[in-house]
C-alpha cells in the first residue's frame, strides 16, 4: 500500500515553523516514507504530535486516493488519532501551513499543520511568517547593557527581549552588526533593515519609522562627571562642554532648553567616558543603566552620577521601530508584546540590571527642606492591612513592597525622619485618616481624581498590569470577552470590579472577603478566574501551594502605586520624590524578590494519613497473628519432639533387656556344647 507522509522537526518557538523549512522537508522525506506501513505512519504522527508546541492538528492527504488517509488532533491534553479525516465539530484554527509532497517531480499528495493561534494572528499576518522566516535587527557595538556586540555575539537586554519577541512569533532573528547608529536610522529609513531595536520617538523619526504600541523599557538620563566637581542641575552646566553620542535624542532638547551648554558629539558611550576621563568635557549624559555598567567594566572609579535631569524630556521610552511600509510586521510585533508575562520580563531585568550599583553624590536637600525634616521628625503613615505582599499588617506590625521601600527611604534621609505607624480597620478608613489629616502619608496608593481632592502623589515606584489567574488546563486568556459567561472572582471593595464592570456590564464578579479566599475558589473550580497585580498573584500562588493555578494573561490595565500624601505638605512631597529617584532598580528589584520568593506552605492531607494508619494497623496484626502461629506450631513441634525421643527411649529399654537375656543364655549353651 502506498502511503503518503510528512513530519517536521520539533518546534522550539511558539509555532516554530516557516513555509521554506517544511516545503524543504517535505521534499527531503517524500522517498524514504512513500513506501511505509499504516502502524509505522501512525507512530511517526502520534510522535511529531506530542513531540511539538501548539499543534492543534495534522491532516495528511493522499492526492492519488483524493481522500485524507490520517488525521490527528488535540482532545484535552492528548492526541486523537484517525484513519478518516478530522470531524467536522473540531474548529480548526486559522493558522495552517501546508506542504505538498512530490516524488520523481509528481505532486503526490500534501500534509495541512494547523497550530493554535493565541495571538490571534489574522491572514496577513499568518502569510507573514509563513513568507519571513527570518527578520533583520541591528545590533549596536557598545550601548551596553541594552544593545552590544561582545566577541562578535549580538548581547543585552535589547538582543534578550527581541529574541524572546521572536521566539513567541515564531521566527528566527539576523542581527546585523558593524554601523553606527545614524547609518542604522538610514537603513530602517530606506527599508533596508527590519527592525529598530531600541529608539526613542521624535517627530522626525515618524516621519519614516513606525513605532511599536507601546514603549518595552523606560530610560533615565544621568549627568555624569568626574569627582570633586560638583553640579546639582543643569543650569550649573552653563558654558560647560557637555558629551552627548550622536544622533541621540538628547542633542535638540538640549539645544532649546539650555542654548548655553556646549554641546560635543561623540561616537558612541565608551568614547564619551574616555573624554570625561582624560578631562577634555566636563560632563557627559547618558542612560544611568548604560554609565554604571561601562564603570564598572573600565573601573572608572573617578567618575559619578552628579544628578539626574528634572526635565522630563530626559526620561526616555524604548520602543521598537519598523519601516512605514511594513505595518504588517508592526501589527505581528505589538501583539508579541501585549502578551509576553510580566515575570519573563522581570527576569530579564534582573538579569541585566539587578548587579549593577549606582554611584551617585551625597543626597541633598534644600533649605526648607531641611527646615521642613527639623520640624517634622515623625510622619504618620496609614496602610492597607490586607494587600500582601504590597502591604499589609501581620501582628500589629506593617510590612510588605512598600514598607521596606520606606525604609529604604529613612535612609537615604540619614534617619532624619521616623514613619510611624497608625493602626486602621481597613483601607478605606486608612484613606478616611489620610483625609482628615489623622496621618501623612499612604505609602503604595493610585491616584485618582477622588484622592487628589485631599491627596499629592509621588512619582510611581511600582508599575503592576493587573494579571488573570485561572486554572493550570485553561488556555491564554487574551481578552475578557470570551469568558463573560464564566465567573470571576475579586476581593470586595476592589477598584478593579469597578473597571470590569464599566468595560463589560454583564460580567459575573463573586467578590470575596480575603485575597487568599478568591485563589481558594478558583482553585476549587468555583471561579473560573480571579485577578490581581503580580506580586500579589505571585505571593499567594507560591505561599499557599495553589499548584493548580497560573496566570493566563493580563489586562490592558496598570496599577501605577506611589505614595500619597496629604496635599497641604509640599515639601514633603519634593523630600519623598527625591528619595525615590535615589532609589536604584537593582534595590526596587531586591525588595520585590524578598516579597515574592516563599516555600510552599504544604496542606496537611489528613484523610491520606488516616488510610495509612489504618493499613499500617492492618499490617501489625496480620504480622502478630502469623507469630502467634508460629509460635504455636513451634510448641507443638517441641511437643512431638520430646514425645518422639521418650518413645524411642522406652523402644530401646524394652528392646535391651529381653536381648540382654538372649545374648546370656547362648553364651551359656556355648559351655555345654
């Protein structure tokens, strides 16, 4: 029987397979499987199957028979094998590749992979991949950590996040090295290079880029300078020579703002350091992250951060940038985006940025700040007692994200300041005190139109998109939409019930009196979702052993938390922001480890105990009881023994004596004979 079949190499990304790579398969497996048994095609299937991610289906079909001679599809968390096609219930997804199979130059017949689709991928954009298997990058030669070349190989965070862009795309990535960065532009300008891995929006870029949905990254400018100089701002730079690497977004700002400063371009961060170094500039701006890490490589130990810009315009957003022509690569990317999980990309930062250590001058205050910390040594803090890890009360004592962080804070001020803690019932009575003035300052709040009648903000120091946590058998959770029937589950109170219901009116919410109870619930499949910021969704996963449970996806939604304060205390809000900036991301990251980092708090399985008591019990008696038998066939053994050995005993007196007798009378006759 002639039989028709194609498998592919395992898929490592999410689809894992480009047009090009399965018709070269195809023709490179058509002779060897067109003479093959049914059980031999079967088990190739079955294995490609389950050997790959996100297939949804295979269909091989035998163009000579015109029918489908083998089918597959996924059923729960296993596969369906068939020897007729797919039924017609099974909704098979969008996204199928399909390869024809030809021997001696005939089309024989075709193999249609259909995969899942949780990107929600459409036409063009499927065609895309299938067409672009691989797309270009650019990799820079010395903007580390985010963009470099080390030892020829494409490094940092930028070359991680697009790889991971990629990998969850399902394409592979050429970076393209050895330009600088104008020469960069150009080539995404004329359509030459694919993608702009990290670049800042200005009006003349849009012109010819098109920038992606949203920033991945947020930079920090800082003004670096040699130490035993000392500039506190910008203005202090008047007639100074100031580096800063061309083509960067930095050069117009600083053109229109401070026309004073002398600007001098150079090349690139490591030509601008060795500038400051040799003392031929008197500062040099850059990304924060970018100058300590090339410190601490050169061991520049001369070299500081004098201050940060108070300009907002030096704090920078990192998109990723394509050709106006290719939007449809554009669409595929901002998708790729919106649902790589939060903790992937906390761990890539912590990977590039947890060890680095900023070198910043002391901290300075004003004058009337620091009349303002003479005067006001105590500031009273109201928290909300139930928000673990964020915040929360254990014992009578606050703790949690933002606790530490206030400590943190205390010292930066030199211990000038104590927060004190003012017990409440709730959050909303916290936010009540804060109010009417019974205490200072909420240290992890959002603002709100409603707070900022009584309340100032910080600068946010904690960004959280709000995460959707279902069970371990649910698939992506990409939108709300789909599941409005389904129930979900919220801690009562919550102003994310207030956004859900705004967005989705007939969306079920079951509100509950405790975090840990809204877990409980989806857990036991009484919800079919909850949700909540990361950290929180991390601590009670980890900390209560709901191993059934993981996030599925998150909102368009993000709790962006600083510390409120009452709004007739400006100096206090100046202080505390000032504070926050000196705070490093490696020390915010550190914090949230310690926070989100718990052993698994293991229920007892009481029931499971009590049946292996019981079998145990079970086990002891039928041991005694065989020892018992034992022993009691051993006594009577012993018995028969001592009675067997008194028997021969008498046999044998009784056998000698009448033998005796025998043996003397013939000795006797012996004589008379």
């Amino acid at each position: 029987m002639r039989i028709l079949f194609v498998v592919f190499w395992a898929v490592v990304s999410l689809f894992g397979a480009s047009q090009t790579k399965i018709d070269t398969l195809a023709q490179e497996i058509s002779t060897p499987m067109f003479y093959i048994n049914t059980n031999a095609v079967s088990d190739r299937i079955q294995y490609f199957a389950n050997n790959c991610k996100n297939i949804q289906a295979i269909r091989v079909y035998d163009s000579l028979r015109d029918k489908v001679y083998l089918s597959i599809y996924k059923k729960a968390d296993s596969f369906i094998l068939l020897h007729k096609d797919i039924p017609h219930n099974i909704k098979l997804s969008n996204f199928v590749i399909t390869s024809n199979i030809t021997y001696d130059g005939d089309v024989i017949g075709k193999v249609e992979v259909y995969y899942f689709n949780p990107l929600h991928f459409n036409k063009d954009e499927i065609n895309f991949i299938k067409n672009h298997p691989t797309i270009t990058a650019h990799n820079e030669s010395d903007w580390a950590p985010y963009n470099y070349n080390l030892n020829g190989k494409p490094t940092g965070y930028s070359i991680d996040y697009m790889k991971l862009l990629a990998s969850t795309i399902g394409i592979n990535v050429k970076f393209i090295t050895g330009h600088t960065w104008g020469e960069y532009l150009n080539m995404a300008k004329e359509n030459k290079l694919d993608v702009i891995l990290n670049i800042v929006k200005n009006k003349e870029r849009e012109k010819y880029l098109l920038y992606s949905q949203k920033p991945y990254l947020q930079l920090k400018d800082a003004i670096f300078t040699l130490d035993g100089k000392f500039y506190s701002s910008m203005n202090d730079l008047k007639n100074k020579k100031l580096a800063i690497i061309k083509g960067f977004f930095e050069i117009p700002i600083v053109k229109k703002y401070y026309p004073n400063i002398k600007i001098v371009q150079v090349n690139g961060s490591k030509e601008g350091f060795e500038k400051l170094k040799a003392g031929q500039i008197d500062a040099f701006i850059n990304d924060v992250q970018v100058g300590n890490y090339l410190i601490s490589k050169y061991r520049l130990n001369n070299i500081k951060v004098a201050f940060y810009p108070s300009l907002k315009s030096f704090t920078s957003k990192l998109y990723i940038a394509t050709n106006k022509k290719n939007k449809i690569l554009k669409s595929i990317l901002d998708k790729a985006m919106a649902n790589i999980p939060d903790d992937y990309i906390m761990q890539l930062q912590n990977k590039w940025f947890a060890n680095l250590n900023f070198k910043t001058q002391a901290f300075n205050l004003t004058p009337k700040e620091e009349e303002f910390l003479k005067n006001h040594k105590i500031i009273k803090m109201c928290v909300n007692p139930d928000w673990n890890p964020i915040e929360f009360v254990a014992n009578g004592i606050p703790q949690g994200i933002s606790i530490d962080t206030l400590s943190l804070i205390k010292r930066i001020l030199h211990n000038k300041v104590e927060f004190q803690y003012i017990p409440t019932s709730s959050w909303e009575q916290s936010q009540q005190f804060l109010k009417e003035r019974k205490c200072d300052i909420l240290p992890s709040a959002v603002k709100n139109t409603k707070r900022l009648k009584y309340a100032n903000f910080t600068t946010p120091y904690m960004n959280y998109k709000i995460m959707i946590i279902t069970r371990n058998n649910i698939d992506f959770v990409t939108s709300i939409d789909k599941y409005k029937d389904k129930i979900f589950v919220r801690k009562e109170g919550s102003g994310i019930i207030n956004i859900l219901k705004q967005k989705y009116p007939d969306i079920k919410i079951k509100q509950t009196k405790t975090y840990k109870e809204m877990f409980e619930l989806v857990s036991q499949g009484k919800a079919f979702a909850t949700l909540a910021t990361l950290p929180v969704s991390l601590y009670y996963i980890k900390q209560y052993g709901f191993n059934n449970l993981k996030i599925s996806g998150a909102l368009d939604k993000t709790y962006h938390l600083g510390i409120a304060i009452r709004n007739d205390e400006p100096f206090l809000l100046s202080i505390l922001n000032k504070a926050l900036n000196n705070i490093s991301q490696n020390q915010h990251q550190k914090i949230f480890d310690k926070w989100t980092s718990f052993k698994i708090v293991k229920k007892t399985d009481y029931g499971l105990i009590i049946k292996i008591v019981i079998v145990l019990v079970l086990i002891i008696l039928v041991i005694i009881y065989y020892n018992r038998k034992l022993a009691k066939a051993m006594r009577l053994a012993q018995e028969s023994t001592k009675l067997k050995s008194s028997f021969l005993a008498n046999m044998s007196h009784e056998i000698r004596t009448p033998m005796n007798g025998i043996i003397g009378m013939t000795h006797l006759s012996s004589f008379n004979l």
